[in-house]
C-alpha cells in the first residue's frame, strides 16, 4: 500500500491537470469579446470525484487486478451450442431471421421502417470495412471516400444522363472498385499506418474535390431530387413522371407513402442479404484465406507464393465496391446527398462498428451497427454524447477485447482420410 | 522588384511562419516514431488542447487586470506546455503502454479512438463554435514599394520565429547534452538492448510523448494567436499536415521535421498565393503519397530493412 | 552447365558498414541434404534471406534450375519451387492447421472469384485436390488429428512440422530449413532426422538446410557448407567437413 501511495497522487495530479482547465473553466464568445466562465459547483465537484476515482483506483490496483484475474472472462461463444448441433440448426435459424426481415416492416411504424433501412446502410458499410480491415489487417480510415464516389455516381449519372438506380446500382459498385483498385495499387505497398493516414487524406480529398468542383456537384449545396428506386418501372410517387406508371395506380390501390418506405426497406433488406452471401463464400474461397494470411504474417505469405500487392488490393477494392453499392443507395433513399454526408467521422463510425463487431466476425459486425445506430435513436440525449462514446468505446474495446465481442470462429472443415 | 517576386517574397514569409510551427508539431510525431516504430493519431489533438489552454489563460489573464504582453504570452505557454504534455503522457499510458507488444493495427485503432475522443471531449467541454480573440499583437515592419506591393513581416510572425528556434535549440541541447536526452537516442537505436542495459525504456518512451507533446503545445499557443480563432477540429488538419511534414523530412529523423515542417508551410504559401486556397490541403496531401511512394525514407531519414 | 538445383556464387549482403556475406558460393545437386553450419551470427539466415528473395543481395549470383533468380522478389521465387521455413516460427497463428495448409496451396487452387461463387466444378475438384494433399502432409508428420485446432495453440515441436508440412503441399524443388530442430527433445528430433530423409528419398527434393545440432547435420546430410563471420571456411561430405583442421578451429576457438 505505501508503494502503491506515490504512483496513485501521481494518477490522481494528472487526472486534475487533464480536466481543471478545459472542464472547470470554459470560454464564451460574446460579440468580438472572449470571456472566461468558471464552472459551476456541480461540474467541480465532478472532477473532485473523477479524481477520487482514479485515486483510489490506483492505490487498490493490485488488489483488483487480482479479484478481476479470479472473475472468470465472458465468454459469449462459449453459451452457444456445440458446431455439429448449430449446423443443424443453422438453416432454420436463418430462414426463420429472413421471414422476420420481409414480414416484420408490415407491422411497425413508418419511422422505425426507415431507422431500420438507416442501420441497414451501416450494416452493408460495416461488412465491408470488416473485409478490409477485419479480414485484411488494412487500416483504411478514408473508407467514407468510396461511400461518396457510390452516391455520387448514382446522384450525377440520374441527373445529368436520367438513368435509373438499378442500373446505376453496378455502375457505382464498379466505379468504387476502380477508384480503390487506383488508390490502393500505390499505397498498398506501404506500411499499416502509412497506409492508415494515406486513406485518410484521400478521404478528405475527395470531400474537399467534390466541395470545390461547384458546377457539376453543387458543392457544398449538394444535390437534390435524386430519383428513387422503382419496382420493375413502377414509381412510387404519388403521380407517375412521364411516361411511367406508379406502383398503386398498376395495382389498384390507393396512394400510401409508406409503401415507398418498405419498399427502401425491402431493397435495403436484398442488398444485405447480397452483400452477407458473397462476403461469406468469399471468405472459404482460397482469397479470402490469403487474406487472412496476410493479416497474421506476410512474410510467411510471401514465403508461400503469395503475392501480397495483389492481394491486399482485392480486399480494398472487394471493400470499396461494397461502399459503392451502400453509397448509391443512400443516395436514393435520402433523395439529397452534399459533401457535409462524408466526413472522416463516417469512416470513424464504421470503424468503431467493426472494432466493437470483433474484427472479422460478420455477426458481431452486423450486432454492432444495429446497436450503434439504433441507441441513438432512442435517446436523444445520447446523440450529444455519441462521437465521445464511439471514441471511449474503441479505445476500451481494444484495451479489453482487442476480438471484439463476438469473435470470429474458425470455420471447421472436414479431412476424407483413406 | 516587380510586383510577382514582391508577393511571392510576402508568401514564403507566410508559409515560413507556418511551416515552423507545423514542423514544432512535426517533432511529436518523429521522435514518438523514432523509439516504438508507430505514429501517435491523437497529436493533432494534444496540438489543438494546447490553443485552448492558451486561450484560457490568455483571456484569464487579461479579465484578472494582467496587462503586461510578455508575462501573459510566457504564462499561456507555461500553462500550455504543462497541460498538454499531461495529455501527451495520459495518450501514452493509455493508448500504447498497454498494447506494446501486441500486433501493430491495435494501437493505431486506440489512438484513433483516442483522438475522436479528446475532439469530442473538448467540444463538449467547451463548444463546437469558433472563438475568436481580439489580436494580442498587432503591427510590424514593412518594406517594399508601396507603389507597386507592400511586404509586411508582422511582430508576431517574427515571435513566431523566435519562439520556434528557442524551442528547437533547447530541444537540440537536451537531445545531445542531457543524459535523458542519451538515453532517448538508445531508445531509438534499439529499444530491446537499451532496456537491458537497465535504462527504464518506458519513461523514456513517455518522455517522447511529453516532449512531442510539449512542442505541440507551443506550436498551438503560437498558431492560436496567429489565427486568434480556434475550434474543437483544428488539431485533425494540423495532425495531417504535421505528419507530412515528419514524413517529408524522413520519420525518425528531428532535423528532418524541422526541415520537412518548412518546405511544407512554404509549398502551401505559394499554391495559396497561385491557386483557389481551398486546394493547398490537396497539394499538401499529394506531396505526402508522392514521397510515400518513391522516397518513403523522406530527405534525412535513414532507409529501413525489415527484418525476417 | 547445370545438373545443379541451386547454384549460388560470390553472394555479398552489406548492411551499412557490416559485410553479413563475404563471397559464398554454394552448390546444391538434385535430390541432397546440403547442409550450412557455422557459428551464431555466421550470415546462415542471411544466405537464406538472399537465395529465398527477402534481401536483395549486393552482390554475387543466384540461379535456380539455371534461372538467375537474384533480386526477384520473395513470393516469384517460391513459386519457382524454392520454398523456406523460418528460424522463428511464422505460422499463421489464429488459423488452424488445413487453413495453413490451404493458404499454402494458394497456387494450386482456383482463385477465380465467380468460379468460387458458384462453385463450378473446376473449382471443387481443385478444392478437394488440396484438402487431400493437406491430408497427407498432415498424416506424414503427424498431425492429422489436431486438423481443426488453431495453429498458434500446437505445442512448438508440432508448429515446427506443421511449417514444414505447409512448405510440402506447395510441391517444391527444393525445400530450405533454417535450424528445424532447435528446441526439439531428442525423440523430436529423431523423429525429425527421419522426416528429412524421406523428403529426399520418397519426394526426389533437394533440402538445403541450416542446423547447429551436429549429430543431425553429421548423421544425415550429402554435403556440408561451413561459413564463418560471413565467409565461406570449408565445403564437403560430412567426413571432409569433420576433419577440415580450420573448421575444427573455428569451433572451438568460438567456445
Ligand atoms: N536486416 C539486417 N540489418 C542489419 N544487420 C543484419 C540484418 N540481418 C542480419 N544482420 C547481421 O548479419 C549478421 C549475420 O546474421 P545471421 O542472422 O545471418 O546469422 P546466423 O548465422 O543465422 O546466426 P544464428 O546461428 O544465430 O541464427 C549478424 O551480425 C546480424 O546482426
Ligand atoms: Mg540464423
């Protein structure tokens, strides 16, 4: 205890020197005037406690190091069955989740339909960043940069050329790739964090480009009126534009707007389902093993023949087609689209829902965008506190569970021996 | 002179001023890279807390009745320094003692998060609008033909200059003289053995992180009464440009960001002067791939050999 | 001019002001143990670093079958045939075993995406092709049971067959071991001794191998390369070697 007494004063000084001044005192603008407020009683007396805290926490450390040793970990795979029973189960389960996917919208309101479709994008985002950086070990902070090039080709390509989202769809998929194949042949050869911090000033070129290039991306102001996706040629607007037919005139029915937001959904539902099918047949493809590989050792990789440019550049680009596809329709589904939708705190936020997913585990992905874009939505205070918490929540998840929190499990294959 | 060569004089004077205070950043991240081989994401953080407490200070100071220019510069960059630096080593303690060893993506995630976190915090703490403050320091020399363009060199860019070298002079001296300062460079040679002959190589590693930290500071108390306007998001762009600037230079290498800082800030100046301003950030981003791609030990830095 | 497998002459490797490998020259015959000895810090790995196209060398020649293969890069050269283990084990630690054994095969399998999308038919003869080549290896050194365990979870003398059950499904002409039994028990490295033979005499490959343990080396190679501080010092049959009088010195001036 008594050598436990300096280190903690120490901790608790520098927690005091970390919030006196930037939370006891704050500035505020009055005109040209600057002036200095001090903090009330209450935030003062929070610091006290923060202090405290950490006080007591360092000096009591070893004894909590070694309660928390005798705490057994939690171990999430460990509740569930055994792999011989879950493959049986496996299929009924997934058939079962689907028919929730499509029956389910019918049910609920409107807003929680299009909240829904909302996560959806952040689901398809998510499972691609996981390919990148979950499978691939690639740090790619400038992923929102392929999300922009999907919308925009879509929003430019319906403006200016009329052409619809479904065959806008693959065209902003494939631009997306081209542009990560461009990106990423130069600077895949680069080490992890060069790499990192190249992303992301591409990332931010690309917003600054499209914030600058004013007569054909409306710059700053956007663009507006992007048509939305229609069913086969049937509109779901309440009158049909020239030519067309709408989707309750060729049935009969009457006009309800929230056919157009299931029918977002439903689409947004297709596309994942989509997305989650190919990733995972990749994923038992030899590609998807070399990247892996990559990711543990690359120089055993290239020991074996395996050539680690073209390699990671699949994955990057793999990744970017898959932010081109959930780009174009974010686009249609908002209808407007500007620079202000592809900050580098988008690509932060995939990134914290793959970090808190557990990096390679398709579920825990998909678990984490639910999570992170739903919370907020339920309490609006949170929203204030929400970049704060995505930061806190990537340092603690890689300090605690660096494999997230549902972790990827090995698939498990048979050997035929003779 | 002709009016051409007298503007361009007027913006390597500008891109000067800048550069050194990008290449006082730049330091954090070189040395920081020198001794555990990864970049630290949340400088640019560090760098922006600095021009807050400066800010604080400075406008304390002045409600207080505190008039005297210099006190009041010498006491922000005291407090400054002192806050930052504890940022600095809570960075170190937090995002990278506890990970060493462990494979190289997981700490850059934690600075990550580390720096969205800091943003956030001081936002929250004190608001996501600008502030801006009246100029502390005003006027300057000029020079030129009035007729045809007026260089002005104002008494705060040439605080800055001051200031800067100080900084790097005391820097160089505490490098080269102080036994610290020796032990900081074995760290850099080899860690491993370093930590066998006895040295304590992680207060070593978080006295980089302090120093880097340190100068960042000064650099924000500098720039922030350049610029007298401040927000929670200046230390995100300052960060990048600083990185290019280390890298620019040759990470790991001090001479090196002092020198990749100038050439930096001056290159800006001059696309600034040439183009639409918006587009310096782009120039300053290519100049960084390029070098990446084909001179990725940058001017002074010395060339890698990985080890199998 | 070439019943040689591998052929290296004059290899130079400078790091800065270090001369790693001063001139060697090595010759290594189809189906041979050829053996390279020398005291620690010697330059044995650097030669393999050379000839394996993880260093370029500064100087020298390197030809495989006759193909000059120096400054080629890491990956062109094992698809040659020329294929390493490492003197620290570099699994692929969070994947299990037939996964190693599969990315190994990379080279044999259909990579194409749609091919593997839709799983044609091409693409799972190649698949189950490689699964009954990782059974076999797996077999050969003993592994087969723990097929589905995770590679970093193997005790080490089983990551250390495991690595060169992973160089083995590549097919190669020549397989390069640095120092394959250190940290075996002596029934591991028996076992191991035994393992090498049969790679020379059952799959007609040359095995040029690193190793400080002299009753394997002595026991088992064709042909023995001593360096010393980076040169070369003797070059032999094993009984050659033993009796070379500088050899002797070397050794035992070194302990
Ligand atoms: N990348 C490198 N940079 C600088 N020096 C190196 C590098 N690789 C090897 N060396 C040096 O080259 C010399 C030979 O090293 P090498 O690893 O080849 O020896 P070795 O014979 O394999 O020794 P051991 O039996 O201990 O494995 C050593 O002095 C080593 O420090
Ligand atoms: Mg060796």
């Amino acid at each position: 205890m008594q050598r436990a007494l300096f280190p903690a004063l120490f901790a608790a000084g520098v927690t005091f020197l970390l919030t006196c001044l930037v939370i006891g005192v704050r500035l505020e603008q009055e005109g040209p005037n600057l002036t200095v407020v001090g903090a009330d009683a209450e935030t003062w007396s929070w610091i006290g406690f923060a202090v405290i805290v950490v006080f007591l926490f360092q000096l009591f450390q070893q004894p909590l190091s070694r309660l928390k040793q005798r705490l057994p970990s939690p171990d999430v795979t460990g509740l569930l069955p055994d792999h011989k029973l879950r493959a049986r189960l496996r299929p009924w389960l997934i058939a079962l989740v689907v028919v929730g996917l499509f029956v389910w919208p019918f049910m609920v309101s409107r807003g929680a339909v299009d909240l829904a479709t909302l996560t959806l994008i952040y689901v398809m985002l998510g499972l691609g960043l996981n390919i990148v950086v979950g499978f691939a070990g690639l740090l790619d902070l400038g992923y929102v940069a392929f999300y922009a090039v999907g919308a925009y080709t879509y929003a430019l390509l319906s403006e200016y050329y009329g052409l619809s989202f479904w065959v806008c769809l693959p065209i902003a998929g494939l631009l997306a790739a081209t542009f990560g194949c461009i990106l990423g042949f130069p600077v895949l050869r680069l080490r992890g964090d060069y790499l990192a911090i190249v992303t992301l000033g591409f990332g931010e070129i690309i917003r600054i480009l499209l914030n600058n290039w004013t007569n054909v991306t409306g710059g700053p102001n956007g663009i507006g009126g992007i048509e939305k996706p229609s069913l086969f040629g049937l509109e779901f607007s309440r009158r049909a534009s020239e030519g067309g037919q709408t989707f309750h005139e060729f049935f009969g029915i009457s006009y309800n707007s929230s056919h157009k937001v299931i029918f977002l959904y439903l689409v947004a539902v297709l596309l994942v389902l989509l997305t989650i099918y190919v990733i995972n047949r990749i994923q038992r493809m030899p590609i998807g093993r070399a990247w892996e590989a990559l990711r543990e050792d690359e120089i055993a990789c290239r020991s074996l023949g395996l050539n680690p440019t073209v390699i990671k550049l699949s994955a990057f680009t793999m990744g970017a087609s898959f932010a081109g596809f959930a780009g174009c329709f974010f686009a249609a589904r908002q209808g407007f689209i500007s620079p202000e939708s592809f900050t580098f705190i988008e690509s932060a936020i995939i990134l914290a829902i793959v970090v808190l997913g557990g990096m390679g585990s398709q579920l825990g992905v998909i678990l984490a965008a639910i999570a992170m874009t739903i919370l907020p939505e339920l309490a609006r205070e949170f929203q204030e506190y929400r970049m704060l918490m995505f930061g806190g929540v990537m340092v603690l998840m890689m300090l605690w569970r660096p494999q997230g929190l549902l972790p990827m499990k090995r698939p498990h294959l048979e050997l035929k021996t003779s | 002179m002709t009016e051409t060569s007298l503007y361009v004089l007027q913006q390597l004077i500008n891109g000067l001023t800048i550069g050194s205070t990008y290449a006082l950043i730049a330091i954090g991240y070189t040395m920081v890279y020198g001794i555990i081989g990864m970049i630290n994401f949340a400088h640019g953080e560090v760098y922006m807390i600095g021009t807050y407490t400066a800010f604080i200070t400075i406008i304390g100071l002045l409600t207080m009745g505190v008039g005297s220019l210099p006190i009041v510069m010498l006491l922000a960059l005291m407090t400054a320094i002192i806050i930052s630096s504890t940022y600095g080593y809570a960075i170190e303690r937090v995002a990278y003692r506890p990970l060493r060893g462990g494979p190289r993506l997981i700490p850059l995630i934690t600075a990550i998060g580390m720096s969205i976190f800091l943003q956030n915090y001081i936002r929250l703490a004190q608001g996501s609008r600008d502030l801006a403050m009246p100029a502390l320091v005003s006027g300057g020399i000029q020079f030129g033909d009035p007729a045809v363009f007026e260089v002005s060199i104002s008494w705060m860019q040439l605080i800055i200059w001051v200031v800067t070298l100080i900084s790097m002079t005391a820097l160089a001296l505490f490098i080269s003289r102080s036994r610290l300062g020796r032990a900081c460079r074995a760290c850099a040679q080899d860690l491993k053995m370093t930590n066998l002959l006895g040295i304590d190589t992680n207060r070593i590693i978080a006295l980089t992180f302090v120093i880097g930290a340190a100068l960042a500071a000064v650099a924000g108390v500098l720039l922030g009464l350049y610029y007298g306007t401040i927000n929670p998001y200046i230390g995100f762009m300052a960060g990048l440009k600083a990185f290019t600037a280390a890298v620019l230079g040759g990470i790991g290498s001090i001479p090196g960001a002092m020198l990749g800082g100038l050439i930096l800030g001056v290159t800006e100046a001059l696309t600034a002067a040439f183009f639409p301003s918006e587009y310096k950030d782009v120039v300053a981003f290519s100049l960084l791939v390029l070098i990446l791609l084909f001179r990725p030990t940058g001017l002074l830095g010395k060339p890698e050999v990985e080890k199998v | 001019m070439s019943e040689n497998l591998l052929d290296v002459s004059g290899l130079m490797m400078r790091f800065g002001g270090l001369l790693a490998v001063d001139n060697v020259s090595l010759q290594v015959k189809p189906r041979q143990i050829h053996s390279v000895i020398g005291p620690n810090g010697a330059g044995k790995t650097t030669v393999f670093n050379c000839i394996s196209g993880f260093y370029k060398p500064t100087g020298g020649e390197i030809r495989y079958r006759g193909q000059p293969i120096q400054g080629m890069t890491g990956h062109r050269i094992s698809l040659l045939g020329l294929v390493r283990t490492f003197q620290h084990v570099r699994l692929f630690a969070n994947m299990t075993v037939i996964e190693n054994l599969l990315v190994a095969q990379h080279r044999h399998l259909n990579t194409n995406y749609f091919a593997g999308l839709v799983k044609t038919p091409s693409y799972r003869r190649r698949q189950r092709e490689a699964m009954d080549r990782a059974a076999h290896w797996l077999q050969q050194v003993d592994l087969l049971e723990f097929a589905n365990r995770e590679a970093g979870n193997l005790s080490y003398g089983q990551q250390r067959r495991l690595e060169i059950a992973r160089c083995m499904v590549t097919e190669p002409g020549l397989l390069m071991l640095d120092e394959p039994a250190a940290g075996l028990n002596p029934k591991e490295t028996s076992e191991l001794d035994q393992l090498i033979l049969r790679l020379r005499d059952e799959q007609d490959i040359s095995v040029l191998l690193i190793e400080h343990d002299m009753g394997l080396v002595m026991g088992i190679s064709d042909h023995i390369t001593v360096i010393n501080q980076g040169a070369p010092l003797a070059d032999g049959t094993p009984d050659q070697v033993r009796q070379n009088p500088d050899v002797i010195k070397a050794y035992l001036g070194e302990s």
